[in-house]
C-alpha cells in the first residue's frame, strides 16, 4: 500500500486565479483588469515567468525552486461546474466530490481512504486529521478523524491536586461508549497519549510564518516526520474573498499569497526526504470574475487555479486547456471557463491509487475523462 | 489635550465612583471577580416528569439550567416560563442591566466609537455579551441576539468591523431580536457594520459590487435554492447601490448618496422597480422579506436551532405559515415552535460551544468577569463571537462540533479547579455528603449516573475534578 500522505489546502473565499497563475501573454488581461492586473517578467513587480506564456505571482517566489525541481504543477480554468456563484454551496459539493448529483453522506476524501486503506481508521489515531474549521464535508463519515487547531495545543488542561492520568483514565471510562461522542473521545484520548509523546521529542523550530496557517502546516510536518501513519489531512488559509481592494503586486492578495509560499517551501524543506511521500494539493471553491470591478477587487467567478505539489508530481509545467480572456471566451456573468473539472483534476492522483473503474465510487457518476498526466505514474 | 473619549471615560468612571460609594448594598457594580464566588445552592430533583419537561424547555429557551431554575420553572408553570421569555421587557433584569452598564463601550456612536482601539472595542462588546448570557434573567432574548448574529454575521477582523458591530449589535440584532424580520433586515441592510463587512459602501452606480446583493438573497433571506438567479444579484445590487458609510468626517454614519445611485428601472425576482425612485431598498427588502421562500429558509434555521438538525418537514410548514401570516413576526413564529409537540419531544441536541460554556458556568452558579482568560477559552472552544470570517454564521450541526472535545474536557478543568482568571466557583457544599453530590449529578443530566460513571468520577481525589469531570459527561454535552 501507498505511504503517501495528502495534505489538502483550501483558499477559502473564491481565490483569483488569474492573479495568481497570470497569463501575461494575454493582451485582454490588461484590459478587463486596469488597476489589479500584475505586469509581465522583468517589469518593476512583475510576475515570474512559468513558460513564456504564463508567470506567477511576485509573492510565490518562494516556491520556483519547487517548480524548477519539477516538484510543483499549476492546473488552470479548473473547477466546480455549478453556476450559483455561491462559496457554501461550491464547497459542500466539492467536499462531498459532486456538482448537483443528491448528496452523498460521505466526503470524497472519506470515500478515497475507505477505497486505499480499508482497514477502519480508528485502528490508529492521527491518521486523518482535519486541521480546518470550516463546516467541512471532506471527512464526513471517516470516524477516526482527529480535529485540531496546532499539535503544541493538544495536551490535556492539569487539575490542580490530582496527577494528570487520572483525569485521563476516567474520560476514558466516561467515553467508552459505542456512540458516534464515545468513539470521538476515545480517538481524542488515544491522539492525546500519542501527541504526548511527539511533544516529548525535541522539535526543531523552522521558519514557518507565525500565523495560524503556518503553525498547523509545521505541526502537519511534525506529524509525518514522527512517522504515526498520517493518510490525509486538510487546512484552511482565508481571506481570499476579495470584493475590495485586494491589491495587486503588494496589498492584501499579495500578502496571502505569501503566507502560502513561504509556509508550502517551509514544510517542503523540513520534511526533508519524506518529502517524497507527500501529495500537496491547493485548492479553492472558485475563481474570480475576470474583469476587476469597480472598488479594485472582483467579483465570484469560476474557473479557477489549483496547485500540486511533492515527490511524485510531473511538475514544472502548468497543465489545463487555456480557455482565453476574449469576450466571446468569458462565460456569463464574465467569468474564466471551467476547462477541467475539479474532480477530473482529483482523479489524477485518484486513479493511480484506486484504478479508473473505481472512480465512480468517488465521484458519483462522473465521467472521467483523458488523465492529463499530473503525476507520474507508478 | 483632552479627547472627547477620554472625557467620556472619566465622566463614566465618576459616575461610577459615585455609583459605588452610594450603593454599596449592590455589590455587582464593583469587580465581580473580586467577590467571593457564591455557593452553589442545594438542588431539589426528584427524577418527575414535570421536572423532566422543566428541564427540557430550559435547556431550548435558556444558556444552560442553574441550580434553582427547575424549581421555579414549575412554581410559575412552563407556559407562564414560555410567554415570559417571549416578552423579555416584562422580566426585571437588574443584576445583568448594571453589570453591562459598566461597559461604556457598548452605549457609544460613531465616530466617538473610533477613539478606542478596534481590540477593545471588540472585546468590550463580547464581555457585554458573555455577562447577558451569564447573568440576565431574558434569556430567550440573549438566545435570539446569537441566532441573528450568525444570520447576520459580522467579522470584527475586517475593515472597520470591529467597532461597527458594537452599533450593529445594539441598533439592529438586539432591538429586532423577537421584533419584526422585516425591520431586522432593513436594520441589517443599513447598518454601518453590514455595508462595510460585505463591500456594500463600494457598491455604486456603474460600478456595481454584488458581495452583499448575493448574500442578502442566499444567506438572509431566499436561500440558495431560493428561486433567485445571477441576473436578480445583479439588479439587487443596483436597487442598493449609492448606500454608503462616511468615511472621514462622520465616519461609521450611514448616508443615501444619491449621485452614486443607479436610478434605472430594475427588474428583480419578476418583480419591476420602477425607475428614478430613491425607495429601492425598501422595495427590495419589503420584496425579499415577504417571500415565502423566505418564510420557509428563516423558519427551517429557527427549527434546527431549538428543536433538532432534522426537523420534519410539517413543522416547518406550519412555523413558515405562521411567519407569512404575522407578516414576519419572530415572537408569533417562536411561539408556534415552542407550543409544538416535536419541540416538546425533540431528541437532545448537541451543545455549540458557546452554549456549553455557559451551560457550565450557570450549573455550577460560577461568578465570572467575561474577562480575556474566559474569552481565550472561549477562542479555543472554536465560538468566540464575532470571530467567524465568512457570512454564513458559526455553524449549526453536531457533525461539525463532536470533534472537538478536548477544548471542552480542558474548559471543565480549568472552570472546576478555579484556574481561570476572573471566574470562580465554590464547590465545597457538594463535598459535604455523597447525597448532596449525587442529586447535584443528577439534576444536571436528567438522569441517575451510571455505576461506571460514578466509579470514573470516584477515581478524581477531590470535589474539584469530579465536578470537573461531571461538566465532561458525554450527556452534558447535550441539551
């Protein structure tokens, strides 16, 4: 079986990816985007050249020598197919791996594990931990989930007089009930005796932003290079609903972007060789309308940008159909076309654990097409 | 030099000290924290039917039971309970009313509001909020102030938020909370707090932002599945357009700037607005707020918040009928939900953490400040107010709640073994004989505890863990 771990990252808001992954070959991109749009290479500011035709964000420098390492892939005009333009909506339906089909009782990634480790989860704790706290669906239905904010914080309050295992041993007591609460709180318990003992170990500090979203991508590393069996696990970076003034190569947008650069090279390099093992994948619940508005920001769009990043990627490369920014491309209300569909986008690592005539188990009838070979083939 | 805030924190404390040298047979008006805490009064319970029911609707209509509250409940009936709740003007709130008169903050306007800093201004606001949920004797009204702050929501993280909510809270939730949806909604629509957290004093005439246009049909109103298409947010975002937030002078002072209108004829859920009129906003919100989609969204997240995450369709039915009927009135509409057999009956539902930590606090008759210590644990539990980023308000489910329990075990701890500052408890007369512990254990959960609970709770080696341990049973994590 797969050692690899996936890490999911949610930009939580609807990020712009055309701000992001920037095709700066593009004269419409100038046009529709007069005060936010980032300017070519080599200009003051300008976006770092990707392929001659796309260039990133100045504030995801941190992450070309990824890309140069052929260890980092964009994916372009990818996402959920609905039209509601809705952040709730969006989200629950990719969490629960569809787009309009009735809802299943399981997130996708529930679904995933169940197919690639079959054996229950709570065998184990820590081995699904969701660190977002975003009503998620993606662990729905997986029972051995473990939620935590960061790992320094998983300890148990001490009482004042009596010792510590104590109170531990009566919880367990009071939890061992067979209900949905009792088996969280058994998991609780068996993650606490666990985390206490990578506490215990000498942590290195590493240059993580000191922000809430670098705290839980250090305590994701922590957590793999403690070797406890880690499947899969999910984190939120907010703020990317940017309706106003979010700026274009400094100024808020910039500022997230970076966050997320330094945090993603950060864990890259603390990982060290198990970096091999990992599945970074970003991911967000739209794009943005094309042409900025009025108040310097944009409006809710669809297609949107996503990142794959680790060990077996085929990157260096942005993947996806480039729909183009001409009037007659945008579809209504004027908003980049969906050219891969978020669960096509999934199925790339999907298929290769689980097998193509599996994927309906995941995605409820979807109609997988052509791979467009993200990851190498194992 | 002085400033006008400093003056009007000094009148304030003079006051105060005027306050409290004058009466000093209320003791609520100095620190709270500083004051013994009260002990925990002797619980009756007898296991009866009627205490059961008692129970129940406490636990729906209030923060969590405190130890005399069964009792009275039955003395006055739980009819009489209900219609009191619902005419909260009619419940003498002394203790809660002077206790948040100290909080200056929450009395102030823009632009006097900016001369504090956005953290205390936030913060301030939250402790008023934690001590009416503690403290005050109209519970119901607290309950209906946090439903509509998560309808509402408002971040106090972004732009000027953090002070506005301060005056969104007061001018628009509290005064509305058991009034009119109607009036609610056009209060939301025009509150400072509102056109700031979702972009509508960018919204402009040809320069149209839709932020708050979307959600007032997806999320205030209509619902996602409401009947509403792309093209009625952008129209709706037309009929609002030219609302606006001062800026400099007057800042956080909500102005119609009519030059910044878009004054063309509209048509928005099948409905014309005519044009050059300068009553848009009201159209749209007398429009939106009588919809029966609305009747049914707001109607369906009244049932989930007191009766159970899976209502049955019937019930919504006939509290969304009532809605239409009082033209939405919210007292008329909960009154048909509270006076309903499944409301009555509904199963036990999993506490938000809000809840929990006060069900906690109110149990054990603790004293408490809302001071920072309370708040963090309040952060760490996952429902600090005002702290939810996107404007879909903390969520109402289980599923999303039940994996965080380690918060709450480390809330009881800290709460039983008085570790937390400004908040204090006095457990000694539960200590005094088995008897006085068990019925105190059992009037908490309904229920007589189990022969492996009470060996679990027996392992702690004083009162402090085991009340501890009673605020971490599996039941009480539900109300």
């Amino acid at each position: 079986m797969s050692k690899q771990v996936l890490v999911m990252i949610n930009l939580r808001g609807g990020a712009d990816g055309l701000n992001i992954v920037v095709p700066y070959r593009e004269e419409n991109y100038y046009q529709i985007r007069p005060t936010i749009s980032l300017s070519a290479p080599n200009n003051t500011n300008g976006v770092i050249d990707l392929d001659g035709f796309f260039g990133i964000h100045p504030a995801l420098a941190p992450l070309i020598p990824l890309y140069k390492n052929k260890q980092l892939a964009f994916l372009h005009a990818v996402g959920w197919p609905g039209d509601s333009h809705s952040h709730f909506e969006a989200w629950e339906e990719i969490e629960l791996g569809i787009a309009g089909q009735e809802k299943p009782t399981t997130g996708w990634l529930t679904r995933y594990l169940q197919l690639i480790a079959p054996e229950a989860p709570e065998s184990s704790p820590l081995q699904t931990i969701n660190f977002s706290a975003w009503p998620s669906k993606l662990f729905i239905g997986c029972q051995g989930t473990n939620q935590l904010t960061q790992l320094s914080d998983f300890r148990l309050a001490q009482s004042n007089k009596s010792n510590k295992p104590n109170i531990l041993e009566s919880l367990k007591s009071l939890y061992s009930q067979t209900s949905t609460l009792g088996m969280v709180g058994q998991q609780t318990i068996n993650a606490l005796e666990k985390v206490n003992k990578i506490l215990e170990a000498n942590l290195i500090g590493k240059n993580y932003p000191k922000t809430k979203f670098g705290n839980q991508l250090q305590s994701v590393a922590e957590l793999i290079n403690a070797d406890i069996g880690l499947k899969a696990t999910s984190l939120d970076l907010n703020g990317w609903d940017t309706h106003i003034m979010q700026g274009a190569a400094k100024g808020h947008m910039a500022s997230l972007l970076s966050e997320l650069a330094n945090s993603i090279a950060t864990f890259a390099e603390h990982l060290q060789d198990k970096w091999k093992d990992v599945l970074l994948v970003v991911m967000t619940e739209f794009g943005r309308r094309a042409m900025e508005n009025a108040s310097a920001g944009t409006e809710h769009g669809q297609g949107g940008v996503m990142f794959f990043a680790g060990g077996q990627v085929k990157g260096g490369h942005v993947y996806g159909d480039w729909p183009g920014l001409a009037q007659d491309k945008l579809v209504d209300p004027g908003d980049l076309a969906i050219t891969t569909d978020f669960r096509q986008a999934l199925s790339e690592f999907i298929i290769p654990q689980v097998g193509v005539a599996n994927i309906t188990k995941i995605f409820p009838a979807y109609q997988i097409r052509k791979q467009l070979g993200i990851l190498a083939s194992q | 030099m002085i400033t006008r805030r400093s003056f009007l924190k000094l009148a304030g404390l003079t006051s105060l000290g005027v306050f409290t040298s004058a009466c000093s047979q209320a003791p609520w008006l100095i620190g709270q924290a500083n004051l013994p805490a009260p002990t925990i009064a002797m619980v009756n319970w007898h296991n009866s039917a009627n205490e059961k029911t008692a129970a129940h609707v406490l636990k729906r209509l209030t923060y969590g039971i405190r130890p005399a509250d069964i009792e009275q409940v039955m003395s006055k009936g739980i009819s009489t309970f209900i219609d009191e709740q619902l005419n909260p003007e009619s419940i003498p709130d002394d203790r809660a009313y002077w206790l948040v008169r100290r909080i200056d903050t929450i009395a102030l306007n823009a632009p006097d509001i900016f001369e504090l800093t956005a953290k205390d201004a936030i913060n301030d606001l939250r402790q008023a909020t934690i001590l009416r949920a503690v403290y005050s004797e109209r519970q119901l009204q607290e309950l209906m102030v946090e439903f509509w702050s998560d309808h509402f929501n408002i971040y106090s993280e972004k732009a000027d938020c953090a002070w506005l909510k301060i005056i969104d809270d007061r001018e628009a939730i509290r005064k509305h909370a058991l009034g009119k949806f109607q009036d609610l909604l056009h209060a939301s629509a025009t509150s400072p707090a509102m056109l700031s957290y979702l972009d509508g004093s960018s919204n402009q005439v040809r320069k149209l932002n839709e932020n708050y246009a979307r959600e007032l049909l997806e999320l205030h109103t209509l619902g996602v599945k409401g009947g509403y298409t792309q093209k009625d947010v952008m129209q709706a975002a037309k009929a609002l357009s030219g609302w606006q937030n001062n800026q400099r002078f007057w800042r956080g002072r909500v102005k119609f700037e009519s030059s910044l209108h878009d004054f063309e004829e509209k048509e928005i859920l099948g409905q014309k607005f005519p044009a050059n009129t300068s009553s848009d906003l009201e159209d749209l919100i007398n429009l939106v707020s009588s919809h029966p989609s609305t009747a049914n969204f707001i109607s369906t997240k009244l049932c989930r918040r007191f009766v159970s995450e899976n209502p049955s369709q019937e019930l919504i039915l006939q509290v969304a009928k009532r809605f239409q009927e009082s033209r939405g009135d919210i007292k008329e509409t909960l009154r048909v939900l509270f006076n309903s057999e499944e409301f009555l009956n509904a199963p036990p539902k999993f506490k938000r953490p809000f809840t929990y930590m006060l069900s906690a606090l109110r149990a054990i008759n603790a004293n408490c400040d809302a001071g920072t210590a309370l708040r963090q644990h309040l952060d760490t539990l996952g429902q600090l107010p005002f702290n939810w980023p996107t404007p879909d308000g903390y969520p109402d489910s289980a599923e999303h709640w039940q994996t965080q329990l380690l918060p709450r075990w480390n809330f009881a701890i800290s709460l039983a073994n008085n570790q937390i500052k400004g908040t204090s408890c006095n457990l000694e007369p539960l200590q005094s004989n088995l008897n006085t512990f068990n019925t105190f254990a059992t009037s908490l959960i309904q229920r007589e505890l189990t022969e492996n609970e009470l060996a679990a709770i027996n392992q702690a080696e004083n009162i402090n863990d085991k009340v501890a341990l009673l605020l971490c049973l599996p039941d009480f994590q539900y109300q």
